[in-house]
C-alpha cells in the first residue's frame, strides 16, 4: 500500500508503477478494463453480459475533448449494438 499513491489513480502520466513492477498491468486491465476501438468495447460488454454482469461504470479521466468523443462514440456505436 505504501507504494501506491491513490491521488494518481487513473490519471494520465501518473507515477503508479505498481501493477507493473508486480506483473499485474494485463491482469487488470482483463479484470476492470475496457479498452481499444468500439468494436472492442462491444465485444468486452457482451463478454461481461453472458457472465452475469447487468450493470457497469464508466470512467475517463483524460481530457474534456477525449471525454467527448468516448460519450459519443459509445452512445453511437457501442449502447445500439449491446442493448
């Protein structure tokens, strides 16, 4: 724990290196992640969907203009493709 600094939990250019100095950045990333284009965020929701998952959070923590293009680009091209 004292290795981790909290305040620089998903933001960009932060200094935790502690997944990857354990080996665990693939693990992760599998586990709480999404990541890619949308059609492999709809691959990832359909996958968690026929494992039981009915209920997810999105986060973004880059900027405003990053955050833009994933609400619209989930709204989109993934939300049509899921429901």
């Amino acid at each position: 724990m004292r290795q981790y600094a909290l305040a620089d939990h998903q933001r960009p250019g932060g200094s935790n290196e502690l997944l990857r100095a354990l080996g665990l950045t693939e693990f992760a990333v599998a586990r709480w992640g999404m990541a890619g284009d949308w059609a492999d965020w709809v691959r990832r929701i359909s996958d968690l969907a026929a494992s039981g998952v009915r209920r997810m959070w999105l986060a973004n923590r880059g900027s405003l203009p990053q955050l833009e293009w994933a609400l619209r680009t989930f709204g989109e091209q993934v939300l049509p493709r899921v429901r």
